[in-house]
C-alpha cells in the first residue's frame, strides 16, 4: 500500500513519511474494502453469488486495487456463467502487475481449453439470438435456442431466468419451476429467481421446496426399507414383524445356479467383450495398413521427386554433349575448310575437293560460309569428278550404299549431271527402294528427254522385278574421264531385244583425243528371263581423253560386264 500522493510505502502511522500528507483517510478506505471483500468471500461460501457480487463491487469502489476483491468477483461471474465478465475482471486485474496474481492462472486455464472457448462463444451468439427471437415474438424458435444454450452452459443463470420467463408466459409451470430451482442451486438469494418461484406458486397455489436432494434422498431411503426390510403390521396394540422367509437351497439347484451363471458370463463375454475387442484389432490393423500407405505414397513421391531431378540432369548432360560434339563437328568442319582453302592456294584442286567433300555447308555461317562458297565454286568440277568416279566404282562394286551415298553428293555439285543421276537413280532401283528411284527417274525425263527416253527410264518407273527386255541392256561406257572436264558422252547406248548395243565414241574435253569403241558387242538376251551374256570382253578399253591440263587420261572402260545388264 502506497501513499496517494507521492507513492511512499505507507508504514503504521497515520501521515506519509514522505510527503508529510495525512493518509488516515485513505486506510480508512482501505479497511472498508476489505471489510467488504470478507462479507463477499463469506456470502460466496454459502453460495449467495447476487448477495456477494454486490459486496465486492463495493469493496472495489472503494479500493480498485484490491486484487483479491476482484479475482473474487471474476469466479462469481465464472460461476453464474457469465465467462466473459469474469475474463474483464481477471485482465484488469492482471494490468495491475502485482506479484504472484491468481489472475494469471485462470486466464491461462480458461485461454489453454480452445474447446471451452468455443462453446463460450457460441453460447453467447445463441442467448443474443434467443433474446433477439422473444422481441419478435418467435417464443418457439427462442425456447429451442435456450434449451441449447443450457445444455452447453450449464450455469448461466440468465439462460435460466429467460427460458422460465417463457414457460410463464406459456402457463407452463412446472417446467418453469423445474428450471428454477436449478438456478437457484447455483445462486441461492437470486431475487429474480425468488420472484419468479413466488409468482409460480400463486398462480397455483402449491409451494416450491427447495430442498430437493434431502427429499429425494429420504424418499429413496424409504423405498429400499420398504423392499429390502422385514415386513411390519399391526395387530390391536401390538406390531408384529414378520420375519424373512428362509429357504434352504439343494445341491442341484446350486450347480443349476453355477451353470446359469456361466453361461450368463460367456453369453456377456461373447456378445459385449468379443465384438470390442475385434474392434480393437480391427482398428489396429486400418491404422497400420493406412500408416503403411501413407509411408509408402511418401516414399513414392519422394522417388518420383528423385527420378525427375535424375532425369533432369540426364537431359542437361546430353544437352552438353550434344552442344560438345556439334562443337567438334563444327571445328573438325573449319579445320577441313582451311585445309581446303591452302590446297586450292597450292593448285591441289583434287585435294581441296576432298578435304571440302568432309565440310558439312549447313554448319557454317557468316564469312565461312562465304569461304566455302568461293572454294566450292574452284574446286566444284575436281569434286564432282572425285565424287562421281566414288560412286560409280561403288555401284560396279555392287555397293550401293556407298554409290547412293557418292552419287548424292555429285548430283548436288552437278544438279545437270546426267550420269550421276542416271547410275543414282538405278542404285535405289537395284535397294529395291522405287520411293527414291521413282523420283529420280522422274527428274531425268523432266531435265533430260532425249537422253531418258533413248534409254527408256520411263519403263523402269514403279516396275518391281518385271524387268523384261530391259536386264539385257548393256551401258555402254561414258567416255569421261576421271580427271578433268569432259564433254557429254554418247556412248551409253540402250540394248535392244537382244541386247546388242555398240556404244559410241566419247570425246574429250579438248576433243583431241577420239575414244575407241567404248562397248564391245553384247551377246544375246533372253527378253523373257532378261538373262544377257556380255559380247566380247566387257572391258574393253577405251581411248585416251584428254583433260583440261593437257594430260591424258585412261577414258573408263565399257559398260559394267554384269550378266544381267545393267542393274
């Protein structure tokens, strides 16, 4: 207890030591509060809650600081149901900032309990909307939120008083009066409570006893004496008790007894304690198999998660090495265009063309690409010749990837190239794929009709294995030489019938050089089985071409000295 005025500890005289003030007043306060606080304690013990709220109210207009006043009052509320007056007396209390304050505690059990709570709240929203239904005079749907509000708050007198006002008014007495004197167990001096019994009892004129639990328990007492006792009645003056009846059981009965009693038990047993405990394990077993799935779906996803992290770097790692090994192509590439470049610079066309046959055009751009054109356009004739004497020994080889692959290259150097496309065109026919050869064979009768129909390319178009008169052709050489530019040949001349075609002479670039008889005379052919026996030895030689240096060359022999013609 501090002094008013300056807030020196007040000691047992009756002015402050530190600033002179008379305090007597001031104790005076203070003992009447308290005063009032043990009249409140002493009617809460008999459970007067009206009588004692109205004493510690007053004992805290006197001192609010008394901290015991108010927790005090904060459990009667607590007790009459009211939760939230209770908790607005503990926080000011609790704001007080005393030492050791019981407030703390029933703040922290009441916030601990979130259940508690929400039942608080929902009750207080359910009497708001119960007062709310009277106003409108919807008595019925206010009764049944009442009702509810008292089965989850016990306790709240107002819930009480409000329900039997409406009994009351609905000449329902007894329920009114059974609801009564719930409440007034709670609060015993209630005046709203007392009113309201009195105004029951003179409507129907029977009093209300309030002591229900001596009744009942005297009442039950009476009824067990009754049952349970030695039978009394009275004879003139006398009171003759009648003694109990005795009887003495036999053996058998005894086991009958036993036996009933058994089968009672297991009876009991099976139907009560087997079905519990089947529950038991069955709920067990439901919770260890869902924990089992649940563990299990985890461990899937996680897998999954793994997998696809896996899959990811796996995606980059073979991004990597694609971008490495385009990178290495594209060096490999340049290296090959510079090493062309320094053979065409030397006069080594044949060289330059071959190291430009490995460059790979569409992985160039910008000033390399500009390169490999100007190479391209030095050395395209040197290519095409190295590209087409590849395919062409190929495809006499019978290797026809190698000749397909070749002949490719030297048709796309040389787009006007009869021969490339001539003997490509016959290496997909001879792969059996006519996909490709039909397509060829179309694009030498569009760019060459004389040539294409001298020799009957139209005849081979989509014609799978009816080869008839044409496997008795014989090619007749193309008098071109390997090494420079040459002129056209004329001496590929179709078979007839039986497959007797004397091929022509080719001339040379230079036309110097006359070539000799490129096709020795065929034998006869078969125009059924298109089986053809080569005249002759089919190699004859040719002449000599000459090519653009002035150098002769061996011109290529005559036609391919297959027995079936040309494949």
């Amino acid at each position: 207890m501090r002094c008013i005025y300056c807030g020196t500890p007040l000691s047992a005289i009756d002015y402050c030591t530190g600033c002179g003030a008379d305090i007597s007043l001031q104790k005076r306060t203070i003992r009447i509060s308290n005063l009032l606080y043990n009249e409140g304690l002493e009617k809460a013990t008999v459970r007067d809650l009206s009588g004692a709220i109205a004493c510690l109210k007053r004992s805290l207009k006197f001192n609010k600081e008394n901290i015991d006043a108010r927790n005090l009052l904060g459990l009667v509320y607590y007790e009459m149901g009211e939760v939230v007056s209770a908790l607005s007396e503990w926080v000011i209390s609790k704001n007080l900032q005393v030492p050791e304050n019981a407030a703390d505690g029933y703040i922290t059990k009441l916030q601990a309990n979130k259940n508690k709570l929400d039942t608080i709240n929902h009750t207080i929203r359910k009497y708001n909307q119960a007062l709310q239904y009277c106003r409108q005079d919807n008595e019925d749907m206010a009764v049944i939120q009442l009702k509810k509000v008292l089965t989850q708050n016990p306790k709240l007198i107002k819930g009480y008083h409000l329900l039997a006002l409406l009994y009351l008014k609905q000449q329902e007495y007894e329920r009114a009066r059974k609801l009564l004197r719930k409440a007034i167990r709670i609060d015993a001096t209630n005046t709203t409570t007392l009113r309201y019994l009195h105004e029951i009892e003179d409507a129907t004129g029977i009093g209300t006893s309030l002591d229900v639990k001596r009744r009942k328990r005297y009442a039950k007492d009476a009824m067990e004496k009754k049952f349970t006792g030695p039978m009394t009645y009275l004879s003139g003056n006398d009171t003759i008790i009648q003694p109990t009846p005795f009887r003495d059981s036999s053996t058998i009965a005894t086991f009958i007894n036993i036996f009933l009693g058994l089968l009672l038990g297991g009876a009991i047993v099976w139907f009560l304690a087997v079905p519990a405990i089947k529950q038991s394990v069955n709920q067990t077993a439901t919770k260890q198999v869902t924990e089992a799935n649940t563990k299990l779906a985890s461990e899937n996803a996680k897998n999954v998660k793994l997998q696809e992290e896996i899959d990811g770097y796996q995606a980059k790692v073979d991004s990597a090495n694609k971008t490495m090994d385009e990178a290495k192509a594209k060096a490999t590439g340049y290296e090959d265009l510079l090493k062309s470049a320094n053979l065409l610079i030397k006069g080594d066309q044949t060289g330059a063309a071959t190291a430009l046959s490995n460059v790979d055009a569409k992985s160039l751009d910008g000033s390399a690409k500009e390169l490999y054109e100007q190479i391209m356009a030095g050395v395209k004739d040197a290519l095409y010749a190295e590209q087409y004497s590849k395919g062409s020994t190929a495809y006499a080889a019978g290797d026809y990837k190698t000749a397909i692959e070749q002949l490719t290259l030297a048709s796309q150097t040389d787009p006007e190239s009869w021969n490339a496309m001539y003997y490509l065109a016959f290496a997909y026919y001879n792969t059996q794929d006519t996909t490709n050869a039909d397509k060829i064979f179309k694009q030498l009768i569009e760019k060459f009709p004389a040539e294409a129909a001298a020799n009957n390319i139209n005849g081979f178009i989509s014609n799978k294995g009816n080869n008839n008169s044409t496997d008795g052709n014989t090619a007749g050489t193309t008098g071109n030489a390997a090494g420079g530019t040459t002129g056209d040949t004329t001496g590929n001349a179709a078979g007839g019938t039986n497959g007797n075609a004397a091929g022509g002479n080719a001339e040379g670039a230079n036309g110097n050089a006359a070539g000799g008889d490129a096709n020795a005379p065929g034998g006869n052919a078969d125009g059924v089985n298109g089986n053809g026996t080569a005249g002759g030895d089919g190699n004859a030689a040719g002449g000599n071409t000459a090519d653009n240096n002035g150098n002769g060359a061996n011109g290529q022999a005559g036609g391919i000295d297959d027995n079936n013609g040309v494949q």
